[in-house]
C-alpha cells in the first residue's frame, strides 16, 4: 500500500465514497459542482481553485473571472471543503520588503504550495502584458509578499514542490507563447532562494495521438508517497472544434524529480458532465489542488470546470498509484 | 432618474420583475428561450431578432437560418411580444422604384429602426459573396424598398440611430473582413440620404485582455435618454476554443453620437444559460432589439442565444444606466 | 412508392413512428442515446458505429475511443439493435494470407459492407502516422483479414457499394490533409480486386455558404433502391467557434454511381438535442450505417454525436425519397 | 485604330521604341529604375508614383518609405519624366474649410487623378489604424484640401476616374482586411460630391489558378478612349514563398463602367528584373500611373518594382489594346 | 567503382568536368541557366524540365508557366542537351483508345520515364481543381495516351521506377494538400497495369531540423546501379521567410525499393546562384530529370531554379554514390 | 564628444572612411561581405558572427550552416578583421567541472563577450528541441564551460553585458515561440553567478507601425559609454512577402541597464544590397558584433547578411550616438 511521506492529518477532508462498482481512478462529488455563476459581486465565475488546510478549517486562493471576464486572484475561505466563501477584495500584493505593488492586469490559476511555515502563490501573472510565473508568500492569507519576476516570459503553471530537495527549491512549469499556445511540455527548474532560477529541464513532452497531442501541465503541488512524487497534470488534445483538457498522473523520483519512475498513459479524469462539457471553455477538467489526508490517504481534487466553475473528485492514494501502475508507459 | 427621449408608450411591453435578491443589471425572462428549433417549415433556428411596436401589437424582422442552414429573413408577429409567428414566405425587396430585385444569397442579424413613418431595415447583405450592410425601408412590413449597395464590403452589424442628427442620418457599423472576423471597432458614419454615406470614423475600438479584446460592434438601435444615447452593443471574448459574445453598453452624446460619454467596463449579459451556453455557437448573446416603454422606462431586451434561439431579458433605464456609470471606464 | 433492391428483410429492425404531427425527414429514437461514456472497461466513448443484421441479430464494429482518446476498433453485438455489447478485446487484422500484423496506432469510424458473402471493414487506418482508408474483409466477426494499403494517404470516410457495379467494386472516399482537414469532397474510386485502386473522380464537392460549406463525404454503405443509389452523407459548417456535422442526401444513378441523379439541399438531420450539440466534439450528427427493411421501406439509421456516443434516428425509404425529391438541387 | 479621348497632348512624354523584334506588349525604360535608394534625407525608397503633366513639366504624389520604414507621402518635381526631385518635406492636408490636420501615422499608394480643374490624390489613410481610401484635392501642389473619412475601412488602391459619368464621380478600390490581406476584388463606387459614397458594385473578381488568384485591384486612372475606359491593373498570384503582383489590363463601358467589355487573361508585364524579384517585397511590378500623349497614344507607365523604387514601361494605346482584345478572356 | 545497370550509352551528354579543386558533390554548367524568360510566345517561364535521349538527340516535356501564370506542358526539342526548343503548342492528351479529352486547367512538374518502348509522363495533373499525378504514355512525343485518374487527390511529385520490378510497376510520390502544402513524405505505390494502384507505403519521411524539415519528394527518374536505386530527391527547409528547395540523395534496394540502403544527411545541390536564389520563388533547386551515360558514369542533372528556368548540374555516378556513402545516415 | 568608456585601443580596427557626402550613419565595408558560401569542407553558410580582440589579433565564435543546413557553432581566426579562417571542428562543450557533453542537435546566433578575464559566449542552444540561450566561458577559444541550462525555453538573442553593475550580470533576450516566432520584445535579466537568473523585465516592446512592427532584440555586447550603454538592436518589419531584419540602436542607463535614455526611431542600416536582400533568408540585416577602438571612437560591425554571409558596416561612436540623438523617439 502506497503511503504517503511528510504529509498532514486532514481528518475533515470532504469525502464521498466511490459508486458501486464503479472502476474509474476517480470518482465525482454528487453535489458537484461547488461554486456557481456570480458568486459574489463583481465576480462571474470562480475556478481552478488552490485550497488548502488551515487553522483546523480550509483557505485557498482562487482565480476569479470578474464581470469584466478579467482573471484576478482573491482569498477564499471553507469549513468543510465544499462551500466556499470569497474574500470581497482581490489580493494585493506588497514586494518582499513591503512595499505596495500596483495590481497587475491579470492573475490566474493560482496554487498554494505549504513549505516549512510559508503558503507559497503561484500564478500566471502579468509582466508587460506577456504571461509568466508569478511567486508570493504568505502566513496568514492576509499579507503576500511577492518576488520581483522570478521567471521570465512566456510561461504558465508553475507548481513548486512542498519542500527542497537537495537544499533547493523546484518548479514545474509549462513554458508558452504570448497567447492560447498550441504546445506545451512539462519542465523543472531549481532555485536557492526562490528569487533566481537555473539548470532548466524539460522532463515530459507532449505526445502524438494521444490525449496530451497538444499540451500537458502540471496540476496540484506533488505528493510525497514511498514510491515517489505523485504529480497530477494536466493535458490537453486538440479535437477540430477545440481543446481538451483532461488529468493525468505520474510519479517522479524522490531524490531526482526529472526522473519520471511512472506515467499513466490514461486520463484519470476526463470532462463528461454538462458542468465539464459545457461553459466558458468546454470540455475542461483542470486540477489544480489536492486535500490528502495522511492517514486514510484520502485524496480530495479540486478542479476547474470548463473554466466556469469548480468541482472534486475524490479517490485514495492507493487507487491512484495502482491505476498509474497497471496503465504505466514508462516501464512496459 | 434617466429619462427617455422621443420614445413612445408601449404598456403591454413583456415584463417581470427582477428576481428577489438578484444584482446584475439584467435579468432573464422566466420562460426564455421565446423560440424553439425548427419552429415552422424550412426554418432551423431563429434568433437575432428585431422587433418594434406595430399597431398595438409587435412586429418584426427575424434572421431565420433554414433547414439548408444558410440565414434568410423572415417578417413575424407577436401580440405578447413572447410568441413569434413567423410568415411562410422569407422577405423579398424591391427597389427605390419598385421594380423586384433576385432574392440574395442570404440576409442577416436584422435591425429595425423606425426614424419618422419609416421603418428601416438594416442587416448583413450579400454583394458578389461578400458581407455588408442592406438598408431597405418599409411603412407594412409587406413591401419593403431597398437601397442600393449603400455601403462597400466587408461590414456588419449596422445599427441605424432613430432619428436624424443635425440633420444627418447616422449608422453604427462594424468592419470585417470576408469571414469569421477577428477584428472588429465600431465605426460612426453619416449620410444626407441613406443612399450615400461618409464621414466615417472609429468611435470604439476593441481592448487587449477584456471581455471583447477580439471585436465589439452595435446592437440593438439607439435609445435616447437625457443623458445622451444609450446604446447596447456586443462584444466578442477570444478563449482558447471558440469566442464568447456578451452584451455591454455606453452612452453616447447626443448631438455627437461620435463621443462616447459612459462606458461600462463589465458585461451587462453575458452567456451562462445552457440555451446560451450551447447550440449552433456556444456561448452567444447577442443583443439586437429593444423595447422601451417611455413612462415607465422598461426595457424588454430580445437577443440571440448561441445562434439557435430568441430570449428576452429585461431591466430598466434607470437600473441600466446607473449600472453603467458605477462602471464607467471613461470617465475614471 | 421507392422500393429496396437487393435488400433483405429485418423483421426486428429497431423502429419507432415519427411522432404526432412530425414534419422534417428523420426522427429520434425515445431513448437515445443507445451509448454511454465509458461503456466497458478501458472504453471512454463509443460512436460513429457500423451495425448489420447477422445471423438474426446484430453484430457492428464500433469505434471505441479509449481512456487514452485514442480511437480503436472493436466488435460489439446487439440482440435487438438498441443495446450494444462490446467485446473485451480490440479488432486484430491478418494478412490475407492469415499472418499476423502488429496493430495500428489507430483506428476509427468504421463501415461495415456486406458483398456477396463477405462483410467488407472500410476504416481511417494509420499508415505512418498518416490517414487513410484500410480494408478487411470478415465472414464471421472474428477473424479480420486486411488488406494491403489499398488507398494512398490522406484519405477518410470509405464507403465501400454493396455489390459490384459493371463488374467492378467501387468506393466513396473523402481525400483530406494530415490533420483536422478544413476541405473535403466526395471521390468515388474503383478496383477490380480491392487491393488496386484507380479512375478516381469528384463527384461532389462542397458548397460555399450552404450546410456543407467547409467539407462532405460519404456515410452508411448506399442502398439500392429503385432511383438509384440511396447515399447518407454528413457535411460540414465551419462556424466562427467550430465545425456542424449535419446528415445528407442524394441518389447516385444505379449504372454510374458517378452521376447525381437527385441531391437535397436541406440537411436531413442536424446537431440539436444535447447529447449532439455538447460532448468531445460539440454538434455532430455523424451517419455511418443503417438498417433497411426491404419489406416495409423502414429505416435505422445510427449516427455518432458529439464524437461522444451513438444514436438513431428512423424514416422511410419512402419518405426519405420524396424528401430528397422535394429539395433536389440537381433538376431545378 | 484606338483613339485616346478627353486626352492632352504631352510632347515631351517619356519615351524609348520598343527593341527590335521584341513581342510583349509592354517595354521596360533602358534605364530603370529611375530612383535609387535612400534619394533624400529621410527617405529611404521611393515607389509607387502618381505623376501627371504640370505646367509643361511633370509633378506628382510620392509614397516615400522614411528611414523608420513607415511610408508617407511627398511632392515630387520632374522636368522630363525620368528624374524626380522628391520636397523635402512630407504633404500636410487641410481641411477643405482650411483648417489645419494632424499628420496621419501613414499615407501610401497614391494616385493623382485630374478633374476639371483639380488634381485629386486618392491614397491608403490612417483612421485609428486601420487603412482605407483618403480623397484630397489641389491645384498647386502646395496646398492639399482633404475630405473628411469618404470612406470606410479596410479599403486600399483607390482609383477615380478622370471625369464625372453621367454626373456623378466614380471610384475604382479593393476592399481589404486590416494587415496584408489574402482577398481582393475591384469595386466601383460612386458620389455626386466626393464626401458621400454608395452604390458599390464589385465589377470583377480573383479567378482560382490564375495570376490574380489571390487579389487584384486598380492601377493608374482609367484611359478614357474610343472603345471605353482602359483601366491598368495589378493582380497577385499567391506562391508557395510569397506574393507575385504583377500588371493587366481591361477595358470598361463608357457608360457604364461597371462592365467590362473586355479583360486581357494574360500579365502585361510581371516582375522579371532583378529589380522587380528582389528588394523590400520581392517580385512587385505595381502600376500607379501613366502618362498618355492624346496624339501618338504613347504611354509611359510609372510602376513600382518591389516595393523599393520606380520604374518606367513603355507602349501605345494602340499596341496595348490589341493585345487585350487579343487575349480577352470576356468573349471567347 | 559505382556501374550503372541497365542503361544506355549517351556519348554526346552535356558535360563540363568539376572546377578546379571543387570539393562539392555536384557543379554547375558554366553558363546556367540553359532557359530564359519569355523563350517562346505565351510561355514566361520554362523548368522542372523532363529531358530524355531520343533519336540520337534529345527530347522532353517541360512546364511553362504561360504568361497568364498558368502551368501547363510542352514538348521541347534539343540536339545538344543545353538549348531547348519549345513547341508551339500544347500537350494534348487521348485516352487509352485514342479518344480526345479536353485540356485540363493546369499540369506541371513532368517527369519522363522510359520503360520498355514506351515514354512514360508523370505530372500534376487537375481533378476536378485539385492536384494529383496524371500519368501518359507515348512512342513519339506527339500522341500522348493518358490513364484515366490512376491517383487519388491530393499529390504530387510522381516519378516511375525505370522497369518493373517483381512484375510490378512502381511509383514514388509526395502526398499533399490542396494548396501550398506544409508538409511531404515519399511514398511508394505499385500497381499490375497502370491504371490501378496499391500497396502504398511510406518509405521516408521528412526530418525535424534538418534540411527537408518541412517535406520531401522524388526528383528524377531513379538509376540503376550495382548498389541500388540511385534516387536524386528535393527537401524543404522552412525558414521564416519561405521555403528553401534543396537537392539530395539516397539509394533504394533494387529488389525491394521500399527499403532505403543509404541516405545523404547532407544536400547535394543547393540554391545559392542568383538565378536560384531570385525569381518567382526564390531559394528553388528542384531537379527532375538526370542524362546518364552508361559508359562513363557522367550524369547531367536537370533542375528547375526558382521556378523561373532551367540549369544543370554534373557528376558522376562514382562520385555521387561516394558522397552519399560517405555521408549515410542509415547506417551510422 | 561621446567617450568610450571600460573600452580598450584596437589599433588594427578594420576600418574605410565614409564615401563622400554620405550621409547615413553607418557606411558599408567596400568589399563586402567577407565571407563566401561554401568556405570550408561541410559549412555551407557562415553569419552573424562574434568577433572580438585576442592576442593582437582577432577571434570568433561563429553560426556556421551546415551542408545539412542544420546550424553549429565554430570558432574563426582573423589577422585583419576581414578574412576569417573557421576551425575544422564545431565547438564542443565541457560541464563547468569539466566533464564531456554530448553535441547539441543546434547552436546558432553566438555573441561573444569579454567580462573580466573570461570570454563568455551566448547563442541559441537546444533544450528538448526547443530554442534557449546558452552561456559557455572559455579563456582561450579552447576548451568551453557551459552553464547548466540557465535559461528555460523559449528565448533567443541573449547578450551579456560586458562587466557587472551594481555587483550583478546582466542579460538583453528575447522570449520567444518554439518556431518562427511572431513577436518580439526585449527582456533585461539579472543574477549573481551566471547560473541562476531573475528579476527578469521587459525594456522594449515591438511597435505597431515601425521598422520593428513585429519584434525586436539585442544585437552585439553593450558599449559603455558616457551617456550610458550604447546598444545596437535588430527589429523586424512584417511585410505581405516575409520578414525585414534591419539594424537600429538605442542607449541604456548606466547603472540601471532597464531605463532607455534615447532610442532612434529610424534603423541605422536596413538591407539594401543584393548580398542582404537576396540569399537564405532574403532581407536580413542582423548586427552581431563590434569592435570599438576607445581612442578613436571608430567602430566596426558585424553582421549577418541574408542568412547567407558575413559583412562589416563602419561608423563611430560619435556620428552614431549623435544620430541616435537626433532621431531619438524618447524624450520627444
């Protein structure tokens, strides 16, 4: 059985057990999905959510799509992991030192990533209107300071690692163009300090003729198991009337990340349901954070919508490594 | 409160209040879409409709894409402004001086704009297989006179204003190219005769990183107000699988409708319901007509929902225009 | 009245009587879809079918797109033509001299023809990581023989005729780019033996501004009816956010399946209810085969929607005849 | 023999024999170009010209590409047709009620045509970036007077004709989409007073697989004679590795301009020089006007070569409409 | 050393011997290029040529590009192997059984192979306005017999094998799109007669990063010797302003030519003449047909420049094939 | 007058004085270009070279096109500064601990910069068949150090600044697509060790309507002088028939390399002989390196013309800078 390494004890995880006789990886929450349109004012739709366990509740930071269909970041607040609660201001931003930074045109699809006492943001920021990585810091949800453009254009979702490995810090990202980018392979950069970032690699391509031909990403931050980093993704497959977007899963090598010991050459989760289907974006299934608690192994995914609204899929880091296992490209 | 100007009474305007609670600027009719699919013989869908007031009851000119899927106009009439009868026979045009003209390949996104005893057509016509704007001119909705070729290819979307300015007739038009456009300003331009037009010029071009950074263009005919022209327009939103058209609004001078004086930054509309969110063209509203009732400052909206029905949405005056100013990006 | 030649009769044929008042061509099965998402293990979706009577039931070779999206082929069986039972295994082909060949990297959207005593497969085959039609032939549905890269890339849609024509086999086919192919016109080829190919010819090509504007090819195995050949066809729309698979038809002359002898204008069925108009690929309506019985004129006709799942749709030779007779653009 | 009408005499015209033996209808000046790169400060090519007979000398309408490669338009002097002394300062436009305008961001192509007793430029403007058609008038070369926007974008290659027909002023031009557009046909539009423009027809067309099979538009001002209006063209031909323009010809009703009594199927004269294949935009021969003496019907075409300097081609009315009737491809 | 196999002596072939201390595989005829522009009446441009020995003299078809652009094929006459005498008129082809069909819209890019007492032409032919091979025979060079549609669109580039081989006659070519298509890979074909083909397979694809990193097809006919096929192919690099057309190599088994035994990583022959570099499509060095003198090895190779005229280039067997050995990508 | 500063004496800079009355700010060398196609066994282009002063005399890295066409890095020698003799081998690379690295499928665009006393080379490496800067060290165009990856793709045209300012080492790029890209701007980046960069920002964007409409970047190292760091950049000109590449220059901030001080809106040489306008890449002016001689203030530089070859353009850093100034588009 899989076991999960420098984890957390979650025991008020949302969780639903799986269907009778189901046999997907993943199964659905029956309420899904959990936000919905216009949520709060200003906002038109809430999606690719970071949530994350917090003072015995759970915070998270969100993308929003205001009535303006602009993408901005705000604070969100759970009890139970299902309902949330957005914060009425958008997150600011102050540098390192705390100074005041002026808000940025856009900030989207953020994670939370807990390392050592620090919540880090990762987002798609802003820089001159050109997309990148953006990274802050945070204890209290309250405060974010911000480093001062640690990557350089055009890249999307960056998803650090919960800890070092080796003294440094990792990043996996999806480097891209300046607009909807037809390609996208999956890299690792490393940092001392978060500030400045080298010895780039890529360590996972897209695929011909498969559902990643177009794309694939990383997800939710990597979970520490024995066999390795158990890291979520997502793909894309590019049909003649538009993209795809799917989740995928693998497992990387403790020590070396780049390493990839595992791959599943299925989706776990593909979008099926009207919410996934249909929207601002069809067919989109985007996970972007994980609730596991270390006990049970329970794994709770949050995922956007259809870029419309956001949903879980739950399942045990057992069922998931065995699925990843039996449906491995790498080792057959 | 906004006044309108030059309206007229229309005290069986469709009506329902707003939902309790709700906050947007517009709501949905209860029973929308007002129309099905394949409503009558050879019709496959009608939407972007364009109905006006007629003798106690309503009347109008609808794009009907036939069962051949190629778009045609259609006259139709409603007592409740709700129920659509459309007549067996697709419009057909004579010119200035009566004489028929060969129906042409297809006919489009109508408007009707009465400007004194007139009621004036506008829609996208076909010229040697290229899309611009038809203006044709009717007292019945029986025998319609059009013009001939008054403006030069690629354009769509024309909006004449409701009554002379200056003494000039003004029309809001959207340039395009051939086909499915991805570009798109609003353009102002004038004329002594409806039959020769100049003047031109750009009021409104599209924005980087809004909700119409691919295109915006007119809706439905200018509504004057106090405070200048009101004018709902569409804007068109590029997402990396397909465009999302949304309603927005401004208000222009009313003496130099080339000024623009409020703004809305936010949608007004945007697609949400399945009926807007699927069909032909997900994700389309597209606002083309409005009745207004003078006294009490109603407003019935009918905008296409995703290239495949008709809906109403409602709000008044007041609401609109005070939601517009709180959001103005003019004047900020 | 049209009669069925070379037919047979299928006293079990799935059918249902069009609905009170119903006036288009083709109606709906109560219960479509016949097909859910992920039917059998390792199956995502299962669409675009090729079902015969056999041995007093059914028996089909199915596209089946995996949990992996990619699509492969498998046999499936149905007692009553509504319920589908797929085999656990994908379809493996031999040589025509019975050696094994290695499978493909892909295969989708099958046909199945009977002639004389052999059900011909006709199917978009890899060669190279490039499309093209592959060919086997089956007496049983178990053992596959395939022939020898009869068509050259790129190459979709085969449709083989059902008996040889002035000694001569003949076959539809719709020539395309390695990709999604925004052209496409209907060929017929001939050969004396299945494995050459040659005196290829356009028969029909698509239409500027009509249903099949952007490309057209062939859909179930014709049907020889007195007129000629009955062909189902699907066509093409390209829309400003993606592609409307709609169903056609027309009838070929019976000596020189070449020659148009009556071509409808109209679509015969369109994308409209949610299970064509949402799902992998939105709006597809995709005919592929159909069950005739030559004793009453009733038809099954089952069409792929949304790339996602199968359904039915019912008419009469005879009512499907007079439709096409009625909007013919050949004789006008 | 065709007669030149409404012509002058231009004694001192430009002018070379035809080489010995030589067949084509069109001969190149032995001396061409006639301008060199970077001829004055600022300016770093100078091409398509608009040179018309001044005060027994020659003066004209310059597109002069600046040192920052954005073109603009300046007066340009010549005592014997062959050497141009460019201003050096770039034309500023008034109002026609006098009033100082801003210089345009652009001003290229243009074309200088007499009526009565003014000389109109008709060039690609600037409104709000987008290009389309400017009208200014002058009598001295010194002081230009411009209409107000006459027409709206995208429009390029403006052409008026030399005289009012049956009162009214007509305009050739090639509706285009905002950047280097991939379609372009011939409009003829016309006005009573130069402000107001309708009445648009497309008088012809690109032809598939031809050498416009991409665009054509107008040259120089129509040539009034005996037979119609001889109208030089440009067309393009779309290669695997860029665009050929190249130059036709045609001949318009008198009356009616909007038939084409005949069109000449072959170039008159293609890119074959080295300075015609390479430069800024390889491959260009692009007529802009022409120098027409009333009494020998000698011709001196003024085209640019490649975008990067002038050339003159010589030939007869007489030589040159033979060869249209020759190879006309309107009444075979 | 290299021995040509079933050829023939050519005691009077164009030849030059290498410059001195020339290192490249491949030199140019010192007065290339052998056609200029305008050679004939109607005919701009003359290349991609197809020159065979013939009576002691030497003959062949060649596209000209007629001075309406459009290609189309002659017949040309050369006793010395340099100057070329084109026909006045064009191919016109019978059928089989010597019936008259009109001329098609276009045919270019001819290849002429003599198999047994037969000469065999390969070009691009028009079906129903797409390209693909048309394939003729002839005795004399004036009646051409023509097969009725041997090769499905869309292709291109067919070149025969000079015999049959196992009883079959083979045909490489380069499947394609409509238009100026973005990719191509060899293809083999065979067939019993002629008139049908199959067994289609790949035998080579084109290269990331490398000099056919977007396509690649035959060149002319291949050559017999002791090692194999010798085949003389195109590559098409993409570079940011167009294609480059560069000339390589490779040797085919000669019992199983779908098997490539050696392949040049590098090309043989280069645009780097300005009469290869400049003209209707700069950066073209296509060869299409090769003079091979069985006695002595020399090869005059035929190759089309910039699609504007005609060159040659000299080797010998000996030398070539060495090249290619040495620089063989296959066996590494 | 302006002074180099940090600079050192080249007595042997090559060097002509200006033509008589020229009046442009740069003037090319009289025998240009340097080098020819074909120099060297296996190279067939060599350009965009990066000379500096070494031993008294000079050396390079150069982009050397293979007779595969595929491009490598070699090291050159020159006396004179004109003639250029190339290594036999490419360029290898060791780890910065010595150890042995495979060849790189490509390296292209080097620049070479003295910093201290290591000569640090930067070009466009290969990661996963994407295009990134590389950065290698060497002391005696031996043996070279490369960095590990210290910059993830896409990126290209990185230039070093030639010592560290305020303690840290800054990098000029230009992020880019994976392909031909088409956008453009110039990025500053900084870091402390050369392995690990941040605070990346863009310091110039592409403008709409200029010689760099489409993008622009960094050209030779930066030289410092008093008013700031002078930079010579590339912009490119998108016109309907490919890319213009000319060469313009601005001056950066001495202590705070992001802030422009002046920037000169006109190029200071665009391609105008046949050498630049003709070749591989028609129309390419792409400065990449320069010698300045700090007594005299004369420069000499480098650039690659047309993909095809090497040549020199003079000026000094007076003229330049004052041109600079008075074309100066910033404080305007």
């Amino acid at each position: 059985m899989s076991k999960v390494i420098n984890g957390i004890n979650i025991p008020n995880i949302p969780w639903e057990e799986a269907p009778e006789g189901y046999e997907l990886p993943l199964w659905r929450y029956s309420k899904n999905p959990i936000t919905k349109r216009n949520p709060i004012k200003n906002v038109e739709r809430v999606f690719n959510s970071a949530l994350v366990p917090f003072n015995g509740e759970f915070i998270g930071v969100f993308r929003c799509d205001g009535v303006d269909q602009v993408p901005h970041l705000r604070v969100g607040h759970s009890k139970d992991g299902y309902s949330i609660q957005l914060e009425e201001d958008v997150v600011h931003f102050l540098t390192l030192d705390g100074k005041k930074i002026p808000d940025a045109h856009w900030g989207y699809d953020p994670r939370v990533i807990k390392i050592e006492d620090e919540y880090y943001v990762v987002w798609c920021d802003d820089i001159a209107d050109s997309p990148t990585l953006g990274i802050a810091k945070t204890k209290d949800f309250k405060t974010f300071y911000k480093y001062d453009a640690p990557f350089i254009p055009n890249n999307r979702n960056g998803v650090l690692f919960p800890r070092k490995i080796n003294g440094k810090y990792y990043m996996l990202s999806r480097p891209s163009d300046t607009d909807h980018t037809p390609f996208g392979d999956i890299y690792l950069s490393e940092s001392k300090d978060m500030e400045y970032w080298g010895k780039h690699r890529c360590i996972q391509k897209s695929h011909f003729s498969t559902w990643n031909n177009l794309k694939l990403g990383g997800g939710p931050a990597p979970i520490e198991i024995e066999e390795g980093w158990l890291v979520l993704i997502h793909g894309v497959n590019q049909t003649c009337s538009g993209y795809i977007y799917s989740a995928g899963a693998m497992i990387l090598d403790r020590d070396d990340p780049s390493k990839i010991l595992y791959r599943c050459q299925n989706v776990i989760l593909g979008p099926s349901e009207l919410y996934e289907t249909t929207g601002f974006v069809p067919n989109v299934v985007f996970p972007t954070s994980v609730l596991v608690d270390q006990a049970s192994g329970k794994m709770a995914i949050y995922y956007g919508c259809a870029d419309t609204c956001t949903s879980i899929a739950f399942t045990t880091v057992d069922r998931l490594v065995n699925y990843i296992k039996e449906n491995d490209s790498i080792n057959k």
